[in-house]
C-alpha cells in the first residue's frame, strides 16, 4: 500500500473519529439541556445577543473574508447577497435572540389530557426531540437561528455549514459557544462541524444512535442528497418555488404593489415568487402596468403565448417561457409569467408546478379566496398579502429552524414547538391490569 493510501486513510479514520465524538458529546449535552430551566435558557440567549452586540466587527471582518472568498470562487449576486452580513442583518440576528428569549418555552407544554375510568391520569406533555442536526448553506445567520431555537426548545444541536460562510460561522459557533461557558452549561449543546470535507456530512447522516433528527437547509441537491442517505429522520423542502395569483376581481394597483414585493425585495430567498398567473379576464389591462413595473426593477419576464402578445402589443422587453421555467427556482431577478382562464385553472397550475411553500391571491372576492386557500396544497397560503412574509421571525416564531414543506411531524416554518416531540406522563394510585 502506498504512502498516500495510508495517509488518506488515516485522514478518513480521523475525521470520522471526530464526527462520532461530536455526536457523543452532543447526545450527552441534549440530556443537560433537556431539563434547563427556562431562565437557564433565557439566560444564554440574552449573554449571547450581548456577545453579537460586542463582537460586530469581528463579524464584519470574518464575513468579508467569505464574501471576498465568493467573489472568486464566483458565486453568483443572489448568493452572495444572501452569504453577506450587514450591521442592519446583524441588527436583526441580535433582535431575534432578543425575541426568542421573550418567547413562551414550549418544553412541558400540556398538548391533552385524559382521565381513563380505571382513575389513570393520562398527560400528553412537550418534550424536546434530542439531538439535531442541521445543514445548511450561504446565509450564516442561520447558524444563530438554529442555535437559539434549539436550545430554547432544549435540544442539542449538530451545525455542518457550507464552505462559502466557512469564516463566518466559525466566529458566531465560537460566540454561541462563549455564551454557553458563561453560563455553565456544556459547549456540546451547539457545536459546528470544523471542517468544509463533504465526507463529514456522509459520517453524520450514518450517527442515528446519537441524533434523532436532521433538517437541511439549502439547494435542492443537497437536500435530496440528506434525504436518500440520511439513516434519521429528515424534516425538508426541497424547493421554494412560489406562485402569486391574480383574479379577475383583484385591485390592479394592489396586485402591482404585492408582485413587485413578492419578486423583487428579496430575490435570492425561498419565499420569493418564480411564477405569476392572471386571469384572462383583466389581462390586458392588467399585464401592462404589472410587466413595466417588473422592468423597471430590473425582472427579466419569461412569458407564455398569451402573456407576450400582450406585452408586443405594448412594446415590453420578455424572453418566451418553455414549459421547464414554470418548474425553475430562480432565486434571481427572474419571474415566469402565464394567464389562465379561471381560478379553477390557477389553483390546478399552482398545484403542478409549485413546490407547496408559498402561494398567493389578489382578489377582493371572498368565495375565489376561501375557494383558493382551500384548493392550494401548499404549506402556507396567502390572501391579499406578500409571500414574503412565510419567515419565522414574521410569524411571530422568533425565529425559524427552516421552512418545511413535508406533511408529517411539522409544516410550514419551524420554530420552538416543532422542535419538540411528546411523551406521556401517567398518573396513577396503584392501578394494576
């Protein structure tokens, strides 16, 4: 055998030892933080966002180094907008340990309760899942995020982030880990894989003896690349292919101020839209001032037949869609634009082509609404409002963990109670069967 034989193997030996022993160490912690006391918890996550507070520059610093890292390894603009810290995104990263802090603990909530005739007392209580891991790509905040809902929730988690924000979670794991010493409780509790070898991740997903569930959070590859090799159980999605919806009986200039929202504030994120459908009805009137809106904030429009009729006919720049685009995450200042013929025909297009994340209506029409939240198979579905708003921060969760679009165990975004599982507490005075 050869010299590099050896030392490749050795080197797989190592990191394979060191993914095992985190995971260890992460399973003892989870036993640790699964009986913290609320204010033990809220007591981390407030030295923590003091800790962000004072290490800002350092953030800024580390970060730059992953941006610049970006640049050259060309990353396209959306990534590197979503790889980047800024002191309004750091304002927010503290804001959000802040808030979760303030959050209800979800750990020995009463979910129902029953007194069986034979006198047991019967409670379904929430208790924390145990071990999580958590995979995740670009955008580094992610890694307060999952920090702050697992250990408010009493879990331990595993963080393995991508390669491209390898600086930057390095200093926040470090920070979390800081907060965690200051107040007593092992750094096992949160810790980050230190390393980018994708190896490490084949290691992980084999350790279901010691972590009980893993939540990956990033391109569709990735997800489906956890989901077959992953030995645990996988809470997922796998694409953010969002739809808005205008109606016949929409407000023209609500519909152009929502599209424009729900395309263009954020592009590169899971909640913006990639396919808009009108109604035959107001098409050519609506079409027009919707389209030189998107223009105007620099959206490159992929038209069906229909659409680009109407958009020669008023001289608006578009390329033709193929049937492939309507399917496309674009995560880019792109949006595919089709007209349909009824609400019935948008509800069939949103099932087909949406991947059950986020979907809107624009319609003053109560019955299409209630008829178009209720035929859309879809996580979260929305009347009159942005899809922009399907974020865990939005809806009051603090924060989220990830955006699920399974159907089982949790939907939706994931904050402190979808982080939890049950078991029963039995009461009993002596009862025997």
């Amino acid at each position: 055998m050869s010299s590099a034989t050896n030392s490749n193997s050795e080197k797989r030996g190592s990191l394979e030892n060191l993914v095992i022993e985190l995971t260890k160490d992460a399973r003892r912690a989870s036993l640790e933080v699964a009986v913290l006391s609320t204010e033990k918890k809220n007591a981390i996550l407030l030295s923590l966002a003091e800790l962000l507070e004072k290490n800002r520059g350092a953030l800024i610093t580390e970060n730059k180094k992953d941006i610049e890292d970006g640049k050259k390894s060309g990353l396209s603009k959306a990534l590197l907008d979503r790889l980047k810290f800024t002191p309004e995104r750091i304002d927010a990263m503290i804001d959000g340990v802040k808030n979760v802090a303030e959050l209800p603990d979800p750990v020995g909530e009463e979910i129902e309760s029953t007194v069986r005739p034979n006198g047991l007392d019967i409670r379904k209580i929430r208790v924390p899942i145990g071990v999580i891991g958590i995979i995740y790509e670009s955008r580094p905040n992610v890694t307060i995020d999952c920090a702050i809902l697992c250990l408010k929730s009493g879990n331990a988690a595993i963080l393995r982030g991508g390669k491209e924000a390898y600086y930057s979670n390095i200093i926040l794991s470090n920070i979390i880990q800081q907060s965690l010493v200051a107040n007593d409780v092992s750094v096992a509790a949160v810790q980050l894989i230190p390393t980018t070898d994708r190896a490490a991740l084949n290691i992980l997903l084999k350790q279901n003896e010691n972590v009980h569930c893993i939540i990956p959070r990033g391109g569709e590859n990735l997800i489906r690349f956890v989901a077959e090799h992953a030995r645990m159980p996988v809470i997922k999605h796998y694409k953010g292919i969002c739809n808005l919806y205008i109606d016949k009986a929409a407000d023209f200039d609500l519909a152009e101020k929502i599209t424009i929202n729900a395309k263009c504030q954020r592009p590169g994120v899971c909640n913006a839209i990639e396919n808009l459908f009108v109604h035959r009805d107001v098409a050519d009137d609506l079409l027009p001032q919707i389209a030189n809106s998107l223009v105007d904030n620099d959206v490159e429009i992929r038209a069906d037949q229909a659409t680009a009729k109407i958009l020669n006919e008023n001289k608006i720049s578009y390329k033709n869609a193929s049937e492939e685009d309507y399917y496309e995450e674009y995560l880019d200042l792109i949006l595919s634009i089709k007209i349909v013929d009824s609400l019935e025909k948008a509800i069939d297009a949103i099932n087909n082509y949406g991947s059950a994340h986020s979907d809107a209506i624009i319609t003053k029409d109560e019955n299409a609404a209630r008829k178009f939240m209720s035929g859309v198979d879809t996580s979260t579905v929305y009347w009159n409002a942005s899809t922009r708003f399907t974020d865990g921060f939005e809806f009051g969760l603090g924060a989220e963990i990830g955006i699920s679009t399974d159907r089982i165990h949790a939907r939706g975004p994931m904050g402190l109670r979808e982080l939890c599982t049950y078991k029963y507490f039995v009461f009993g005075n002596g009862q025997i069967k």
